[in-house]
C-alpha cells in the first residue's frame, strides 16, 4: 500500500475497543472480527466519520509507539489494511 | 426513502405498500394462549381454534397462567393473495426486516409483523396461514425475532447455539457458524445422557443477584428438551473442529466477537447496537469463554470441568 493512500473507517462498520484489543462489526452483515493490540490501536488512529489518515501517518503513529523494525511492520501493516479494505472495514482514497 | 424502505417486504409481497400502518385488523378468531419463555410472559390473541391447537401442542411446558403478561401479540388474519408465492427448493430462507427506533417489522413466508417496542413492548402478526404446519413455520419466525427483541430489553440475549447441562447442572452454551458443530454437540450430549436445551437457539439472561442463566427453549432444529426452568451458565465455548481435544480460554474481545455474530436479529439492528453490545460485555466479564476444538465422537467434558477449574 502507498505511503500517501488515505484511510478512513467505512461507515457501515462499528469499533469498540475491550480492554487492549478491538471488536470490529460489520452493521450491515453483524460480520464480526477481533483484533489483537497492534490491530485495535491501528484502527484507533484511522478516522471515521469525516477524517482520513495517510497509511504512512498510521504507520508513523505506530512505530513511535511499538519497537519493533520498521520494514517488517510496514509489510505487517500492509497485508493488515489491504485485508480490512477487502473486508469491508476500511476505505481507502488514492491521492 | 431509503432502498431499504423501498425494497422492504418486495420479496414475499405483492403489494409491499400495503404494508400495515397500524396494528389492527381482522381477528382469526377468539382463542388465546400465554406463554412464558425465558421469564417473559407472552399473550397471543386472536388466533383460531386451530391455531391455537397448534401452538398448544407446540409449547405445552411454556404455557403459563400467570395473568401479569407483559407483551402482546394480535394475531390476524392476511389473505394468501397477499404474498407472492415462492417456490421454496433449494431456496435458503431470510426475513425481510425493517429496524426503526421504536418498533421493527418483518415479512416472511405467509405472514408480516410489527413489533412495537414500548415499554411495554407489543406485536401485530398479520398471516395467511392456519393449517398446523404453515401457521407454526410463520408464527416461530415471528416469535423468534419477538423472544431476541424481549430478551434484549431484559439484559439478555437469544443466540444461535447449542446449550448442554453439565453432570453438574450447570449448563454450557456452545456457539459458531453453520457448521461449526452446534448439532454435533448436541448428539454427543444426548448420547451421553446431558440434557439439550436446544441445538439452535437459547436464551442467556443475566439474572437479580448477577448470576448468568440460560433459560430453556422453546426453539430447536433436531434436539430439544422444549422445558422451560434455567440454569446457570458455566461457560461460553466457540466450536472448531479438529483433529484432537483443547480448550483455549479466549479474551474477553474474542468472547464478545464469538457472541455477536450469534446473536440473530438483533446484531443488524444499528439501533440496538449499544443495548446488544452493553449485555454482550456484561456476559464476557462474568462467565469464561473458550475455543473448544474437538473430535466428532470424543468427550470432551472432562477438559471443560479442567478449563472451568482453572
């Protein structure tokens, strides 16, 4: 995913954070999914609503927050959005 | 208009306009039965001799005669030129639902529905359908949606799952997807001589003194004791096949994820969202959950005792 690809949380879905981790729901369909800390934090910081963040912004957040090496949360992050796009819970807005 | 109020009740009817506005109509006849399912006491009115012959037989131990009833249900009649008629082979079966803030409504196979949700809550079931086995299949539709509605209301939820009873009397109430192995469960319980509360939906409350019950059911796919009573719930076990036995507690966000997507009818309703989540995060505080991976004919209950120990 490109570093300048905006993201936001679609709509149809609902977040709530549990503790440290997150459930995410799908309104429209009740598909349901939990996700662990990195996963719930990553969905902290994407809007909703009226807002979006550059995956590189996120990725930014997150790295100041987790120690861990840049590249491989970059690829984990990467598979991690593209899923969420594809599920639904994500949208994304090229430049 | 939304397409959703457009499109809603265009699958089963002609006319989908002509959708009640209000909640009357023409009585089936003079006949009436109170039911108490899951502490909520039901009054259906207006049925026909015949309907209410087929309810009676349906769900003796959940008759009551408590006169303190707290929802209604007006029964009426539709006419079968109503609804479309659907060649139901090979045709999987989902309701046309309408969420509103204070009352859902619903169309299925011969009948259509409205529920006000009050307090108190009440019901309008308009249908075509009085021989035994068409007026059963349209009015437990109906009342399924109308016992999650209930429920919710009530700090409870109605889920698809299998609940067991434990040598200890505690019941276990086991969830997943359509395949998951809810009926699997539920024939090894039986086999082993457990009591099934039902092999597809039951109702999980949280009770007075903070003690979560699940209550028995009056709603089964193959197995069901269909008795009413409660029990306390030991805990919440999400259903995975495999190739051998294991029990892996699951944190309390993976409980209520496992729970949500088990929660018929009310979990797309954008509505009671916070009232579902709200009881959801009350059950995962208070009762374990687990993935419990199993064989088709293992006993696994050893390890659930071990699990619930620990």
């Amino acid at each position: 995913m490109r570093g300048n690809v905006l993201l936001k949380r679609s709509p149809s879905i609902r977040y709530r954070l549990v503790g440290n981790e997150g459930v995410v729901v799908r309104q429209d369909t009740a598909e349901v999914i939990a996700v662990n800390d990195v996963g719930a934090r990553f969905l902290e910081l994407v809007p909703a609503d009226d807002g979006a963040r550059t995956f590189e912004s996120v990725r930014d957040a997150l790295l100041m927050e987790y120690d861990v090496d840049k590249d491989v949360l970059e690829r984990d992050l990467d598979a991690f959005a593209r899923a969420l796009t594809e599920a639904g819970v994500l949208e994304t807005v090229e430049p | 208009m939304t397409s959703l109020a457009v499109n809603f009740g265009a699958r089963y009817l002609v006319e989908p306009a002509r959708f009640p506005n209000a909640c009357v109509g023409t009585r089936w006849g003079t006949g009436a039965l109170a039911l108490d399912v899951a502490g909520e006491r039901f009054c259906i009115r207006g049925l026909s001799a015949r309907q209410e012959q087929t309810l009676r037989q349906l769900w003796p131990r959940f008759e009551t005669t408590d006169p303190s009833t707290r929802v209604r249900i007006d029964v009426f009649r539709a006419e079968a030129s109503s609804f479309q008629r659907i060649d139901v082979r090979n045709w999987g079966y989902d309701l046309d639902i309408d969420h509103r803030e204070d009352a859902v409504r619903m169309v299925g196979l011969d009948f259509m529905a409205d529920v006000r949700l009050g307090p108190p809550m009440n019901g309008a079931f308009w249908t075509s359908a009085e021989k035994p086995r068409a007026f059963h299949g349209a009015f437990e539709n109906f009342f399924r949606l109308l016992t999650a509605y209930s429920l919710l209301e009530r700090k409870g939820v109605l889920f698809h799952s299998a609940a067991v009873v434990g040598d200890d009397g505690s019941a276990r109430l086991f969830v997943g997807q359509s395949g998951a192995g809810k009926s699997t469960v539920s024939k090894l319980a039986r086999a082993s001589e457990r009591l099934v509360l039902s092999d597809d939906l039951n109702s999980v409350l949280v009770g007075a003194s903070g003690t979560v019950h699940v209550a028995g059911s009056p709603f089964f796919g193959e197995l069901g004791a269909r008795i009413a009573g409660s029990y306390p719930l030991a805990g919440i076990y999400r259903l995975k096949k495999a190739a051998s036995e294991r029990v892996q507690p699951m944190s309390p966000a993976e409980t209520i994820a496992s729970l949500l997507s088990c929660s018929p009818f009310v979990n797309r309703d954008p509505h009671r969202a916070e009232a579902l989540w709200k009881n959801l995060a009350t059950l995962a505080e208070r009762v374990p959950g687990a993935v419990l991976s199993f064989r088709r004919h293992a006993d696994f209950w050893p390890l659930l005792r071990e699990g619930e120990a620990s």
